[in-house]
C-alpha cells in the first residue's frame, strides 16, 4: 500500500502496512521520533547553516513544477461533535510521525532549511523530506550535497554491509530498531520506542485522547492499543483490533510501515501517517470480490508449490477519503491504496483489509494519467483509457499482494528477507500483474461489468508511463521499468514510429501477463536473489527510446505527482 500511485481508488497498508504500501511479511506498524544520543552522524546531512546551498542547475529548478497541488478534503456532515474533535487529535498525531521520519530519512530538517535559500526550493526539499530527488533517482539537488545514503539514518553513516552481515545480535534484521555504535565502536541496536520515546510519548497520550472522543467502541479499543504499541514495537494486538473494525466511519493507519526507505538491506520501517474518512456507498460496491481470493490464489499460473492455501478469511475492500498524509506516504509519490496488516500470523488468522483512496486516486487519473494517455497512447486505442479501469487496477493491485507467496519454498526465510534489497520492487510488480491477472478472471466471469478488457489493458499500459516516472529510487518505479521491458520483449505492445504513440497487442499482452506472472511468483518461491537482482538491473531500466518519449510528458509540463494542500484549516474544523 505501499506504495501505488493512481488515481482512483487505492489500497494502503494499515498496520504493519506493505502499503503498496505493499504487502509485507513483516509485523505491524510502530512510531519512531528523536534519535538516539548514540546515533552516528547522518551522511551527507547539513551541518551548519552558515553558508547557503543552491540549486546544481536550471534542470534541478525546474523539478520544483514536477508535482500538481490537490486538496484533500471530505463531507464530514455525518459526522458528530465528538468526531470532529477527534479527528483534530488524529491530524496531531500523524503530524509527529512527519517529523519521525525526517530524522529516519534525512536527519535535522531545520539545519538543511537554513540553507536554502529561496521557498521554492524550501517547498521541493520538503516534498522529498531531504535534498534529494525522489522521483528522479534520489539524486542531489544543490550543490555541496553528496549521494543520498542507501541505508537513510536507519545505519552509521561508515558501516559495510559486510560488517552487518558478520554482526552477531538477535534480531538484527527487525524492523523497529536502529543500528548505532555504542561508545567503543561496536555495534548495537536501539529499539524505535527507546530512540523515539520523547516523540511516541506524546503521539501515545493523543491516541488515548482520541479515544476516549470515539463514536465506535471497537475503534476506541484500537487506538488504545496501538498507543500502548508505539510504547512498546509490539503491535500485533492492536493489529487484531484494527481487523476487528468493520463499522467506524473514520479511519487511522500510524507507525513504522513500510520498509522502502531502507534501500541498503530493505529491513527497517519508517514512521508514517494516514487519517480517512470512509465512504459507505463506494465501499458496498466493494465486499464482493474479497470473496473470490481463495478460488484466484489456486488459478495463479505456478505449480501448487507456489501458492499455498489463501490465509485468513476476514479479507475486506473499502473506499475512503483521505484527509491527511504523513511521513513516509507523503514523500514524492504518494499512495493511493493500503493493504494491511503485515503481520503474516494476523493475516493467517484473520487475513488483510485493503483501503482505496478514491480522493487521492481520482486527483492523480485526472491531473496526471489522462493528460499522459494523450501523449503515448495511440489516438484509436485512446478511447480505453477509463477511470473505472484505472480504479480496479490500482484495486487489484493492492489485493493481490495477498495472492502468491510470503515464505521461500526452501523454508528457512520469508521473501523479504530471502530478496533483500530487491524484495520491495518484486513485490511490487508481483502486485500490479497479478491485479491484472485478477481483473481478467473476474471479468470472465462476468463479475466486472463495466466496460470491456481492452479498457483494463489499455489503462494498465498508460500507467506504466505513469509510474516509471517515479524514478529508479522508487520500487514502484522499478517494477513498472521492468514490467514494461518484459512486455516490449514479447510484443505486448507497439509504437508508432511516426507520432511515438503506444498500442496494445491484445492477445501478446494477455500472453505476456501470464508469463511474468509465473516468473515474478518462482522467483520469490525459490528466494533467487541472485535473479532478483539480474533482472532489475537488466530490466528495471529505462532505455533511450523510452527516455525519449517520456521527454514529451516533461515537455508537455505534466506533472509527475501531486502534492496535498491539508490539514484542519483545509478541513474547516
């Protein structure tokens, strides 16, 4: 969930979110804050704000246009006095979490603030929560500036991967806890609620404050928990609440999610927010198809090695509004949809809830992809290009992040683990053609009534234009880039030469579909890292042809993302 960027609705993970936020087997979600006392010095961090950055060069400035602004904003009519005070505390809270993870990504904002000069480049480096280009690479943006570090601040800036790999403590690999060196230079791990604990503290009371302000007994009982998990980075019991939920017309997802920021090893969570508001007549039109996940796990096109038995029978869709982004989701490109809890034990019992942001997704469709669709797809084929495709493909995705498999077949390691670094980007494009995957079975079976497939095709190729605009620092951006390779490999599409325009072969691409999708499904079954790796390397690119004709989207000044205009003023309370 986490993170796709669409703009219909969207998925996010909650808890523990995978938050296209993928889906992760990782364990639910935690809130970090202040570092450490111990904490190794930040790489390539300001230090001083003697001295004013500025930007490398005119192309550098002019990324500062690359995102749209959209309002978030929902009816709350419905809702009482008492909501609306809480969803104030909610707002507060998530507002924290924003600076958690500055200090996880980048280190000290105000030291970097203090030497930028002008307040367009204050408004860039605050949409990349850093100096560097998110969407482009990560690469620096002003000068005196070095490469951003692939482990963030989640490491000492002067550890090897070797030395962590020949370290020799209990759960060195856990998603809520620091690597620091302690005062002889050894290595040691610090705990998020110990490293944090002034900030979580007090997104803690919030919670509890919230609470006690709840219409809905049973979301009462999950923020109380999950304050008391911040407290403590267990958060499989408030995960259990957070599933319990079915009838609570606000909604919250807070703490370490999402472990995409940590590009060194691909194992630590960064904090992050999201504060919903459901929408009940999108969310009817919803229920019915978590239904169909156990008979499509079993149609998956690998042997039955590689697709064990669906886990859980509590899987949910809904649709929301969202009001409020923080942290990690508000960082370049911005989720559209969540697909939560992480925790396989949750999801094993009580399977996963998938959230679609129907605001944020239609922002990105109208602002972005139809504009891009105008440019690339060809003039007859523009025709396919709809909203509700859009939608029900930014929807599978994050419901088929539960399809497939989370452990190697060998045993002994999930696939995170097993992936490493490239386990994010697999995930993510085993999300997005195993959504496909599913839009086609259910559309056979006369279960998606709009439209024809040729819609589905057409939007999915239109957002693969969309998404490798994200850059190769993003894992969706990775897994479209090699998504799209694969397909031009065995024609699933052509261009035309003369107006650089994109159509689909519908029967290839179809072809093509299946074909990857058993490829993405052994490669994670059998743990190939060394695959894993070969492939994004050799296909998670973007060669010069398509380079050139994503030069026509910056040329025609359509945005890459958007950024949000929110808060309580926004909201009118």
């Amino acid at each position: 969930m986490r993170k796709i960027l669409l703009t219909s609705f969207v998925t996010l993970s909650l808890f523990h979110i995978t938050a296209c936020h993928h889906d992760s087997d990782e364990q639910p979600m935690a809130q970090s804050t202040a570092q450490s006392k111990t904490a190794t010095p930040p790489i390539a961090q300001v230090d001083s704000p003697k001295e004013s950055l500025q930007w490398l060069n005119q192309a550098a400035q002019d990324r500062a246009d690359i995102y749209a602004p959209f309002e978030l904003n929902a009816d709350l009519s419905s809702l009482s006095v008492r909501q609306k005070s809480m969803l104030k505390l909610l707002i507060e809270a998530a507002e924290i979490t924003d600076q958690l993870f500055w200090e996880q990504s980048y280190g000290e904002k105000n030291a970097l603030m203090q030497k930028l000069s002008t307040e367009q480049q204050r408004n860039f480096a605050n949409l990349n929560y850093g100096p560097w280009d998110r969407l482009n690479g990560d690469k620096p943006l002003f000068t005196s500036i070095g490469e951003k570090p692939l482990g963030a601040q989640f490491y000492p800036a002067d550890m090897t991967k070797e030395e962590f790999e020949k370290l020799n403590l209990p759960d060195k690999k856990g998603l809520y806890s620091l690597i620091r060196r302690d005062g002889s230079g050894q290595l040691r791990l610090v705990p998020y609620h110990i490293a944090y604990q002034s900030q979580l503290s007090r997104i803690s009371d919030l919670l509890k404050q919230a609470s006690a302000l709840a219409d809905d007994p049973e979301f009462a009982q999950f923020l109380n928990l999950r304050a008391e998990a911040l407290m403590t980075d267990d958060f499989q019991p408030s995960d259990f609440a957070w599933m319990k939920m079915k009838s609570n017309p606000v909604e919250l997802v807070i703490g370490p999610i999402e472990t995409y920021e940590d590009q060194l090893f691909g194992y630590r969570a960064a904090y992050e927010s999201y504060v919903l508001i459901k929408d009940l007549s999108w969310s009817k039109r919803l229920e019915k198809y978590a239904s169909f996940l156990p008979e499509l796990q079993k149609g998956l096109p690998v042997t039955d090695a590689y697709k064990p038995p669906m886990s859980g029978t509590g899987s949910d869709l809904n649709a929301y509004d969202v009001i409020y982004y923080a942290g990690h989701s508000n960082a370049g490109s911005k989720t559209i949809a969540i697909n939560l809890p992480n925790d396989e034990e949750v999801q094993l019992k009580m399977g996963t809830r998938r959230l679609q942001l129907k605001n944020a997704m239609k922002a990105k469709f109208d602002k972005i992809l139809i504009p891009i669709a105008e440019q690339l797809i060809s003039p007859q084929q523009l025709k396919h290009v709809k909203f509700y495709a859009f939608f029900a493909n930014t929807m599978f995705h994050e419901v088929a992040h539960g399809l497939g498999i989370k452990n190697t077949l060998a045993g002994n390691s999930s696939v995170r683990q097993a992936l490493k670094e490239n386990a994010s980007a697999f995930e993510e494009g085993k999300a997005d053609i195993l959504g496909l995957y599913m839009v086609t079975e259910l559309f056979k079976k006369g279960e998606l009534e709009e439209g024809e497939l040729m819609d589905y095709y057409t939007t999915f190729l239109a957002g693969i234009f969309r998404s490798v605009r994200f850059g190769a620092s993003s894992a969706h951006g990775k897994a479209n880039m090699l998504r799209f390779n694969y397909f031009k490999e065995r024609n699933a599409f052509s261009r035309n030469e003369s107006d650089g325009t994109y159509s689909v072969n519908f029967e290839k691409f179809q072809q093509a579909m299946t074909e990857l999708s058993h490829d993405l499904l052994t490669i994670q079954g059998d743990g190939d890292y060394q695959k894993a790796k070969e492939w994004l390397e050799t296909k998670g690119v973007i060669d010069s042809g398509l380079q050139q004709d994503l030069s026509k989207l910056d040329k025609a000044n359509i945005p890459v993302d958007v950024y949000f205009k929110q808060g309580v003023d926004v909201l009118g309370l």
